[in-house]
C-alpha cells in the first residue's frame, strides 16, 4: 500500500497510480483529496491499481457518491473519525458494490482492540491498520497499556481479543505510569 496522504493533484495521483501498476499494490491510498468526484472516476478508470478514500470523509452520503460511481475500490473510513457504529453503517453501504473496507486507525491500543471487533463483525472487511510506532518507549507504553500480544503479529494477523468487553484488562500501574508524564 502506498499513502499519498491526499497530498497529489489529481494529475500527478493519475501518472503515479499508472506508474506503479507493475507493482501490484493492494492499493493507492488517499491519493488526492476528495474534492471532484468525476476527477477521481477519471483516475479509477485510467489504473487497474485500487483506489482507497475515506481518512478524512465522516458523511455517509459522500461515500454513497463515491460508491455509486465505481470511484472507489477500498474503503478507509477513520475510526477515530467516525466510531464503530458509523463505520459498520458505511461498510453495510459498501457491501452492495462489492468494495471492501480497510478502516483507518492511528489510535492506541484500546482502538486496535475496538478496531480487531469491528474487523471480525464485516463481511466485506479486507485488512486492518494497526499504528507502527518507532519509539522502544510508545512501543512499551502500547504493549503495557493493551498486553503485549494485541498488537503483535503471528503469520501475519493479529488475534482476536477474547475477555470481557473489548478483551483488554488495562494495567492501572502503566496508565497511571503515562498520565503523569502527560500532566
């Protein structure tokens, strides 16, 4: 997947999507912004690469736009943005045009929990993003806050949680640990 972050002209999102055909990406995410509907027909119908929108749309009915005009092959609704219920309600849209959704989540580890549910509750999901970050310290915070094995990899998928509720048991000592530094 590469993310142009909606960041490219329309043009230029056309060239780079047709440039990188010989790679087979899964998809070109958020190659420009969502601005002219028939500008983003014109680039789906110029590349066989997949088109992903949505990080930044929290109106169903742009989606239904999108949708209905075949601009779209994924679907990347923002979790934080919109929140589990709008994002089953968008993906219940997608599902009659065969579009699968890849819901976008930069959040902690409480909402790759909430988005590892979510995933497991679509019939049209396709993948899930779980945030990468750099710092060995975020990576201790996550693994502390969320147990170490949630957002940890196995084969390439990510477990399912199985406890109560989301299926975390937040450490207390560990939130505590950062809503100090955050003070």
């Amino acid at each position: 997947m590469l993310d142009g972050a909606g960041r490219l002209t329309p043009g230029d999102s056309a060239s780079l999507a047709s440039s990188l055909e010989r790679f087979h990406l899964l998809w070109f995410d958020e190659p420009c912004r969502i601005s002219n509907i028939s500008t983003l027909h014109k680039i789906a119908a110029e590349t066989v690469t997949p088109l992903g929108f949505g990080r930044r749309v929290h109106q169903s009915g742009a989606f239904q736009d999108l949708l209905r005009d075949q601009a779209i092959d994924i679907l990347r609704p923002s979790l934080a943005l919109n929140g589990l219920s709008q994002l089953r309600r968008m993906a219940a849209l997608a599902e009659p045009y065969y579009t699968a959704i890849a819901p976008y989540h930069d959040g902690g580890p409480v909402a790759t929990a909430a988005a590892l549910h979510l995933a497991a509750s679509l019939p049209n999901f396709f993948i899930q993003q779980v945030p990468f970050t750099e710092a060995a310290e975020d990576r201790a915070m996550r693994a502390g806050l969320g147990g170490a094995a949630l957002e940890r990899p196995v084969n390439g998928f990510l477990a399912l949680p199985t406890g109560p509720g989301l299926g975390l048991a937040l450490d207390r000592a560990t939130l505590e640990k950062y809503q100090e530094r955050a003070a």
